[in-house]
C-alpha cells in the first residue's frame, strides 16, 4: 500500500514527471546539441581555410603587381661620401663618382635688436629666389652687384603688422608662411638677431627681400621694416653663408647640381653627396634586385605550403586515433585545394618568354603536395632573365616603342598583340604673345606701375592679380622667370595644384604655357594694365587650349585623357592604359598582353573568398542550419511542455485515485476493529 507523505495520497508527482519528461526530452536534445557541435567545428573549420587562403592571397597579389619586379637596388663603395637609390626604371649599370664641392643653403643675419619682443617696423616683406651676385664685407668691399631671379621658384610675400611687427612677431610670420625661408633668432652674447636662411641649397636658390615699409615709407634706409632689406637698393642684413652649388663628376663627365641629393642626373637614380672624395672616385652599382624578388617568391612559396598544411589538416583522417579531421570528405574544401594546386601547375597565358611554368623557374611539387623550391635554378632564371620573370606571374604588358609607357589592364582586358597608331598628341594650353623688342643691358625693359599688373586664368582656375617686380630687366630670359614666379607663387593657382612654364621665345615673345596635358588644359589672361599690351606683348585673350592624346589600340578608337591612351570599352582591349609621353604620329608598334600564373590564381582565390562567394555560401548554409537548430529546440521545448502538462494531469488524477482509496482502506480498517470477536469479554 502506498504510505502518505503529505497532500493527497502522498505520490511524489513532481520528481515522477520531471523524470519522465527529461527521459522524453534527452534523446532529441542530445541529437540536436550533437548536430549543433557538428555544424559549428564545420563552420570553425571553414574559418581557418578562409584565413590560410587569405593569407595566402596576400603572397599571390605580390607577385601580381608589376612593381614587385621592376625594383631596382644601388650600391656604393664609400657610404661616407656617396649613398643611391634606385628607382623601378633605372637602368643597370656602374658609376665612378668624384665630389668636389657640396652644395649649401644661403643664410643671411639681421642687425641687432635688444630683444625679441623689439618692434621692428611694419609693411610687407617680398621674397624673391635666385642667384645673388654679392661680395660680403669679408674678404670686402661688401658690394652687392645684382640678382637673377629663379623662374622654378614661386615669389612671396609676407604680410607684418601691428600683431607681428615684434622680432620674434616676423620669425613666426615667415616660418608660418611656408614660403621656403626659415627664421630663427639667436642670442650673439648681448643682442637678438634674426637669422634667415633658404630651405633650399644651391646657387639659384639664394634669397632677395623687398621691403615695403608703411612706418617711414622709405624701402632703402636701415629704420623699421626695412631693416630686412637685402637686394640691390639696400643690402641691410648681413650673408653669413653663401649658396653654392655641388660640384661633381660622374664616370670623368663634369657636373653640378644646387641640392646634395641628385634626382635628375642618372635616370631614376637618387645620389645624395655627403663627402668630398679624396683619392679614388666612388663606386655606384645599380643591379636588377633579385634579392627582393626572390624574397617574395620564398613568401608565395610559405604561404602556399601553410594552406596546404592546414587543409591537410582539416580534411584528413588519422586511423591511429581514430580522429577525422571537420571537413574530411567535405567537398567544398576538396575542389578548393584541388582548383588552387591545379592553378600552380598552369602556365602563363600569352606569355612569349623564355618561362611560362613555375617548374621552369625551378618551383616544383613535392608528394605531400607542398612546394620546393631548386634556388640554383631560380637564381639563374633572375640572374640571365630577370624581366622575364615577371611575365610568368604577373598580367603583364609588353611594349614595342620608347616612348610608352604600360600603365595597367584589367580583367576585361584580353590576351593579346595588340597595334598602337597615334592619330593626334597630347598638348599643352598655351598663350603666345606679341613680339617685343628684346630686352637688353643697353635697353632694358622697364617694368612699372603702367605694366607691371595682370591676372589669369589657368586650366580654368582664376588667379589674383599678380604684380611683377618693377625695375630695369635686361634680357628676354629674366622677364620669362619673373613671370613665371609670379604666376606660380599665386595662392588659388598652387593650391589647385596648377602651374605654368613662361619662355621668351625665339622671335621674342612671351610665350606662357600650362604644365598640364590635355584638353582641360588652357591659358587666357583676365586683365592687364594700360602699357600691358605695348611693352609686354601681352593682351586679354585666350590661348590656344590643349588637345588629349587620340588614337587607336588594337584597331578600336581609344579613349584619351592628357597623355593616357585607354583600350575602348567592349572590345578586347578595354582596361589597356598607356602614356604617350611624345613621339610622333602614326604606328608605335604594339602593346603584348599576357596573364601570369599569380594573376590567375589571384582571381580563382577572389572567387573562393569575396563576398557572396565559394566559402561564404558554405559557411552561410552552415550558419542557417545551425540556427534551424535553433527552431527545432523551441519545438521541442513547446512538445515537452504539452507532455509536462498530460503528465502532470494524469498524475494528479492518480493521486486522486489513490487518496480515495486509502480513505476507503482507513475507513474498513476502522469498521473492522469495531466487529466483536467470539469469545470477547463484551460478549
């Protein structure tokens, strides 16, 4: 019979349906916790393929881009008085430097002031750039005989008023200009002075300031503003360092230079002189550098072998412990492994050199499918054929003619020989104007307030008016380079990035041109002043603009931008870019297009791994069967509570059942004990 513990009949209704429901619940539950571990070591899984293809694609771009092979490495035998580098383009070859002379930077040393708070005047300062004929005090007589100005280097002016017109006041309005003078103040034992010195080296690059001195009104005399006066008229500041040029030879060929860093002697290599030499010249090398190249074949290779590695991993099966890897048999990450090992043992498409496989450049398969790599044979392949190789890697593009210049394709490009025909080059806007007497030391050209003002519009940006230096100029040349530093000191001008070139030409004119290719390339000058016309050759007029290069590729129309050339657009040559940088019209040979293995094998891996594609569709299919996981455990949740409740109703019946029948139980018990037995006392 069942004892009462409590309410009812006793029956422990809580800890029989809790028992039977968990029994219910544990098969589905344990299949579901199961498939859910299965799906998410899958997706983890997928995620470290996707992180060795990553990384492995890195490697693969490298050796993708072109500029990975055109690197080139410089030498030299004495790093203490000459280093290089070299450019992309450099040609190899061997230099001997001899340096004479290094370049240095003008510096120039105000009078004395008491202190850096001592007014010094106000007005405006002109910075002019050039090469100053001057004879200092030492060795004397201090003389100051005349200056040229710089047509590559922009005119400024600095603006001192009453909120700088203190010592340390114009030091900070020169250095904040950023006009290419630097001002510093020093103490020389009992006085301040400013000392003013040109950010840029080189004979041509000395500087002459104009005052204009608004306190007395005289730009001459040693008082106020005009203190800083050093030009022809009044030399008021003292040159304590001369500017003067480098001078070297390379390979017994005489030369100079107004910087120590020489950019444009040697093509696409950078000399920087830090030395005299004395005894033997130095030595400059510039070599293909293989080291780098290599290195990032080493890198492709590494990588390569890593994903390997890790796919091995992932898709294997060890029967010594039993263990299999969470995508063995998967077929996704077989095709994957099998399309990128397949890639590697291609060729280069279109390529007409002497490698078109990896094998060649001695990169070969190993059994375990990892790759090896004979250095001997690689080497050989940079040493004998350096250029070469990059065509086994990269798309590559292979022209005929001097001057042009590849500048990329695209994946719309097709492989491909295809004919370049020049029907028009690229020019720049220019303005020329009327022939003038040509100005001389016998009869210059005076430049005054008649004259000296005009304002123009340059590639379709306007300047402000610019004023030209008034005085006395004696030749063609020098009246060209004021203009020029005029315009290209103009602020809206360089802020736009825009500059011009001014020449006087042959037949003595004023010839202004934009430095810009193309047909949004234009000059036209705005205004002028009343003598413009008549003493410059000057008018208000628009020049004539430039025109973009035209022509054919492939025999399709090509698109012309300035100077770049592109492939038409739906034809076979769409995303060819080249530059024609001069030449003349008609055939200019042909332009090769070839795709490497690296280029193909870098698209296979955008497929596998860009959005949308290979492995975000697995784990993506992955991730929804996890989360119908997620539907089928609120199923069973809603299931196991309607059997939770049947339970408990059932129960609770029973515990009805059984109280009944243990109050039936009591009651005959009782009723029993009341019948008298025979041969009782009571009886």
């Amino acid at each position: 019979m069942v004892s009462a513990t409590g309410i009812g009949s006793g029956l422990d209704i809580e800890g029989l349906v809790t028992q039977l429901v968990s029994a219910e619940r544990a098969p589905t539950a344990g299949r579901l916790l199961r498939r859910e571990a299965s799906l998410t070591s899958e997706i983890s899984a997928f995620g470290t393929l996707k992180g060795a293809l990553a990384a492995f694609q890195t490697q693969v771009s490298a050796l993708n881009s072109l500029s990975t092979f055109n690197q080139r490495t410089a030498n030299t035998s004495d790093a203490d008085t000459v280093t290089a580098s070299a450019s992309q383009s450099a040609a190899t070859g061997s230099y001997d430097i001899e340096v004479d002379q290094l370049a240095k930077a003008q510096s120039l040393a105000s009078g004395s002031f008491a202190s850096v708070t001592e007014t010094v005047g106000e007005g405006t300062l002109t910075f002019r750039f050039g090469t100053t004929d001057y004879t200092p005090a030492d060795p004397g007589p201090e003389s100051y005989n005349g200056f040229t100005v710089n047509a590559d280097r922009a005119i400024a002016a600095v603006t001192i008023d009453s909120s700088n017109n203190s010592l340390q006041g114009v030091r900070d309005a020169i250095n904040d200009a950023d006009i290419g003078v630097s001002a510093a103040i020093v103490n020389d034992g009992s006085n301040y002075r400013l000392l003013l010195s040109s950010d840029q080296s080189g004979a041509d690059n000395s500087i002459e300031i104009q005052a204009d001195d608004t306190g007395d009104g005289d730009d001459i005399n040693n008082s106020g503003l005009s203190q800083l006066a050093f030009n022809a008229s009044a030399n008021n500041i003292s040159q304590t360092v001369a500017a003067q040029d480098a001078l070297f030879s390379i390979n017994g060929l005489s030369l100079t230079s107004d910087s120590n860093t020489i950019a444009d002697t040697l093509d696409d290599v950078s000399l920087t002189l830090k030395n005299t030499t004395s005894g033997s010249p130095t030595t400059v090398s510039v070599a293909d550098n293989s080291g780098s190249v290599k290195q990032a074949i080493n890198a492709f290779v590494d990588a390569y072998n890593s994903f390997v590695t890790t796919a091995n991993n992932l898709t294997s099966y060890d029967p010594e412990t039993g263990v299999a890897g969470p995508l063995q048999g998967d077929f996704s990450a077989r095709s994957i492994t099998n399309s990128v090992r397949s890639s590697l043992s291609s060729s280069a498409q279109g390529f007409n050199g002497p490698f078109s496989t990896l094998a060649e450049l001695g990169i070969t398969t190993k059994a375990d499918g990892t790759l090896s790599i004979n250095s001997s044979t690689l080497d050989q392949a940079l040493q004998n054929n350096f250029d070469s190789v990059a065509g086994v890697f990269a798309q590559a593009g292979t022209i005929s003619d001097a001057n042009l210049r590849f500048d990329g394709a695209s994946d719309d490009t097709q492989i491909g020989n295809y004919s370049v025909n020049i029907t028009q080059l690229a020019t720049q806007g220019e303005l020329t104007g009327t022939a003038i007497t040509a100005p001389s030391i016998g009869s210059p050209l005076t430049i005054d307030s008649d004259n000296n003002n005009l304002s123009l519009i340059i590639d379709g940006i306007s300047s402000a008016t610019i004023a030209l230096t008034e005085g006395d100029y004696t030749s063609g040349d020098s009246l060209a380079a004021e203009l020029q530093a005029r315009i290209n000191g103009d602020s809206s001008l360089s802020d736009a990035g825009i500059s011009v070139a001014v020449s006087f030409t042959a037949s003595n004119e004023l010839q202004i041109s934009s430095v810009r290719y193309g047909a949004q390339s234009s000059v036209e000058i705005n205004s002028i002043d009343t003598n413009t016309t008549a003493d410059l050759g000057l008018s208000a007029v628009a020049g004539t603009g430039g025109v973009n290069v035209a022509g054919t590729i492939g025999g399709f129309a090509a698109t012309g931008n300035g100077q770049l050339l592109s492939g038409a657009v739906g034809s076979n040559t769409d995303g060819i870019r080249l530059t024609i940088t001069g030449g003349s019209t008609g055939s200019r040979g042909f332009v090769e297009i070839s795709r490497g293995i690296a280029y193909q094998l870098n698209n296979l891996l955008d497929g596998f791994l860009e959005s949308g594609g290979l492995l975000s569709a697995r784990t993506d299919g992955l991730q929804d069967r996890i989360d119908d996981i997620s539907d089928d455990r609120e199923t069973l949740d809603l299931r196991m509570a309607a059997l939770e409740a049947r339970y408990r109703a059932q129960f609770n019946a029973l515990d009805t059942l059984l109280a009944q029948i243990q109050d039936t139980g009591s009651f005959i018990t009782q009723q029993l004990a009341n019948i008298p037995l025979p041969g009782s006392l009571d009886n």
